[in-house]
C-alpha cells in the first residue's frame, strides 16, 4: 500500500474467485483518506495471479508486482509480472519475466543509476527453492538475474539500496542447523549483483588475475584469466566465468572458465564503441574486474 498525493491509498491484492473453480484473481483499487473504495482494477489473466508488492517509481508513477498464471486455472507454470502504472490506475507498461512452479516478487527498490531490483524466492530452478534477485531498467527490460543458494529452500523478503551503490537483502534460509527450520538470512551484494567478498574469500581469490589486451580494441581483444581453486561454499552460482556489461550494467554475455589459466577471446564487431567491464566472477563472487575499451 502507497499513499497518492491527494492523500487517498492505493493497495494491491488478491482474491478467490468462487464463480471461476475457485481461481485466484489479482487487482489494485484505490480508497480515500477514511478507507472508503473509490476504484478497483482488476487485471486480466487466463489462470491463478496475485500482487503482492507496491511501490513508487523513480518517475513518481507507481510500481505493483506479483505473478501470473498464463494457463488455464491453476496449473503451473507461472511467471513474475511488473504493473507500471500512474495515481489514476492507468497501465503504463506490463512485463513479465521467467517460468516457474512456485514463488513470488517480495520487494523491491530502485537501483542507484535508474532503475530497479527486485527480489524474491522461486523453484526457476531444479535443484529446489531459491532466492533471487533481477535487475531491470526504468522501462522493465531485464539487465541481469542472480539465483542465490544455501540449502533446498531458500527466499527473500525484501531489498535495500546500499551506501555504497550495491544491494542488501533479507529473508530466510534452509541451509541451518534449526531443527529442521529456517533461519533469518541476510546477503550483500555489489550493484552487479555480486557477492561481495569477505576476508575468506579475499584469500581464496587473491591469485585470481584478469587481463585484456589489446586494450582499447577495434574488433577483437583476448582475455587472460587465471582462476584459483575456491571449494566455495558460498551461496552464488557455483563455478568461474567471464561476464560482460555495458555501462548501463546490463548483462552482455557469460563465458565459463576452468581452474587454472583460461584464454578467451572477445569479439567486439557488434558492439557500439565505448568502455565496457568484463568481471571475473568466481562462485558469485566479484574476484576481478577490468575495463574494456572498444573504438
């Protein structure tokens, strides 16, 4: 729930459709100062949907995000979806992102060069329940998606702007010993979506080297990499790669690597000229990074 400018509220939910087998049905609706309705919107879907999350934009127009079910009646998949819309209720734009079985958008904030990141817990992937966070641009375009880990069951609640132009998340974890429980879980990242490294992961990662050459580069540059032995344990996405963004921190291409020296080269021929960052990311972790100049 929001509070509009003229003092009324908006809020956002769902409810049982008992005429319709028994669906769930998401709207939004607006009521005054005193509670009294003045408007619902109901949003139109095949099968079940919720919204759960409301907030501001950074354009001071209003951001609601839930999920839809895109099939008949309450048969996964489902997928996560994104209302932009203004004070009176009017649709802006609506994205929705991935297939899953289970979960939902949580919260969500906005990211420190435009934009936001959202966070939440879903089955995307085989293994079990995992938390994640995915960042997009002012107009909803996906810029990157990080799936977080630390047992089968694992999601979070909410998601904060750092200081330091990177992302704090809480929620809760499988991965203790509770007796069989959860746990609260709390996860820092860098504004890439990276696991921020500890004084562990600092000496893991030390001999961990990137370099580029050459560097500026019209068509084509190689990457030399070398890559330590972790056995992380950590929480991110297991294994080493080289990931490539563009100075909007939009994810361009991941290219994994093995332990030990790895050559990749990098073609650059479809990209517009300017300065881009290829991370070296080892077990999520941010270990290295350098920028690349394309002319």
């Amino acid at each position: 729930m929001i509070e509009l400018p003229d003092h009324s509220f908006m809020c956002s939910g769902t409810s049982i459709n008992v005429s319709s087998s028994n669906t769930f049905d998401s709207y939004y609706f607006i009521v005054d100062s005193l509670g009294n309705l003045l408007t619902t919107f109901p949003v139109p879907s095949i099968g079940d949907d919720g919204l759960n999350v409301i907030e501001y934009s950074n354009d001071n127009n209003i951001m609601i995000l839930g999920l839809e079910n895109y099939t008949t009646g309450n048969i996964d998949p489902y997928s996560n979806c994104i209302y932009k819309v203004d004070y009176f209720g009017n649709v802006i734009w609506k994205k929705t992102y991935g297939d899953f079985y289970n979960g939902s958008p949580l919260g969500i904030t906005r990211a420190h060069n435009g934009g936001y990141v959202y966070a939440g817990g879903s089955d995307y992937t085989a293994a079990g329940f995992h938390a994640y966070i995915h960042r997009i641009d002012e107009n909803g375009d996906s810029l990157w998606f990080r799936n977080f880990s630390y047992s089968g069951f694992d999601e979070f609640w909410d998601i904060k702007t750092t200081a330091d132009g990177g992302y704090i998340m809480c929620g809760q974890t499988g991965g203790c010993n509770n007796n069989g429980g959860t746990c609260f879980w709390l996860v820092k990242t860098d504004s890439l979506g990276l696991l921020v490294t500890g004084i562990k992961e600092k000496e893991i990662f030390k001999t961990a080297t990137l370099t580029i050459y050459p560097n500026p580069a019209t068509t084509y540059c190689t990457i030399t990499a070398i890559v330590p032995q972790s056995n992380s344990t950590g929480i991110g996405k297991k294994g080493a790669s080289i990931i490539l963004f563009d100075m909007r921190g939009k994810q361009l291409l991941e290219q994994p690597l093995q332990t030990g020296s790895n050559t990749v080269q990098l073609n650059l021929t479809n990209y517009t000229s300017g300065t881009y960052l290829a991370v070296l990311v080892l077990d999520g972790y941010n270990a290295a990074r350098v920028k690349v100049v394309k002319e």
